[in-house]
C-alpha cells in the first residue's frame, strides 16, 4: 500500500507542472492517462467499491475502473467486461451488465474452477473467453506451439503461480501445464 501511495504522489507531483502549461485538450488526455495509471494499481476492493446490481450504470463503472480491456456485446444487449490486474496482478476482473447498461456482477475469473474447464481442443477464443487476457504470450517455432500463461493465485490466497495454456498450429489447446512465477510468496 506504501508504494502505491509513493507511485500516486510522484505522479500527482509530476502532473500538476505539465498541466500548466497545457491546452485543454493536452490537460484533459493527461488527466485520463494518470486516472488510467490509478485505476491500474488501485487494489480490487477499490476497483470494485459501491458497485450496485440494477443500479451502477456503464458510465459509473467506466469512470469507477477505466477503459476496460476488452468489451464484449452479447446479441441481447448484455455487455461484459473484462479487467485484467496484470502483469504482475493475479486476478481478473469480467464485470457483466445488462441490456440496459446497468451493473449485474463482477467475478473473478482466474480460479481453480475455472481453469479445470480448459480443456484439450478449446479454441484461443474460447479460452480467452473463459479466463480473460494471458498475463504472458510466447512463441515456440521449432514446436510450432504458443503459450499462454496466466499469473495466479493457485490456492486462492497467496501461493503465487502460472497456468499455461499450449496451443498447437491450428490454434487448439493441445495441452496444458504449472509452472512456479519465481516470486517466492508463500513458499
């Protein structure tokens, strides 16, 4: 919490001296890429404060949690969105809404139950479906595989981990693996 109050101070300290010398809209952009930079670092129970079903609207959320990551519109008007705390991060945030861009729920999607559903032959759409953007993309030519890797809780509390999706030529799940992040947090 001490950095994250470091990191805004610096910036506020930093801002302030550039907006003055701005036009409104050189101000305004920077005033949206420094709230961009808080609601990234802002700690979920922040991120998700006040958040009332049937009430808080889409601009409520926009403003409360930034530009999300991806948006997706479902063809009866619903919305999901997706906010992913990476890199370092270990959650996922899909926030649902509904036809009338009102606030349905929010739930974290890098789970163990949710990870248990990836299975061999998923397409990437769908497994980005499921568990939102990898926190880490790799290439691997000579095997003619990709990988993709999410950073996560694997016990829900502090035993940092990485779940890696593999993907073959033709872009299915043709296995999947752990692997240890190297953080060192409750080992």
């Amino acid at each position: 919490m001490k950095k994250i109050v470091l990191a805004a101070s610096l910036a506020v300290s930093f801002a302030v001296p550039l907006l003055a010398g701005c036009d409104q809209q050189q101000s305004d952009e920077a005033m949206n890429k420094l709230k961009a930079f808080f609601n990234s670092v802002k700690p979920d129970e922040l991120l998700l404060k006040d958040l009332k079903p049937g009430e808080t609207t889409e601009a409520q959320i926009r403003d409360q949690m930034g530009k999300p990551e991806t948006e997706r519109t479902f063809t009866d008007g619903s919305k999901r969105f997706e906010y992913p705390r990476g890199p370092a991060g270990t959650t996922t945030w899909f926030v649902d809404l509904d036809s009338n861009g009102r606030f349905v729920s929010a739930t974290q999607v890098l789970t163990a139950q949710n990870i248990a559903k990836v299975r061999l032959g998923m397409t990437m759409d769908e497994v980005r479906r499921l568990l939102g953007k990898p926190t880490q993309i790799a290439e691997f030519p000579l095997k003619k595989e990709r990988v993709w890797s999410w950073h996560w809780l694997e016990d829900g509390v502090n035993r940092d981990a990485m779940f890696n999706a593999h993907f073959g030529p033709d872009g299915t799940v043709v296995t999947t693996s752990r692997s240890d992040t190297g953080a060192g947090r409750g080992r």
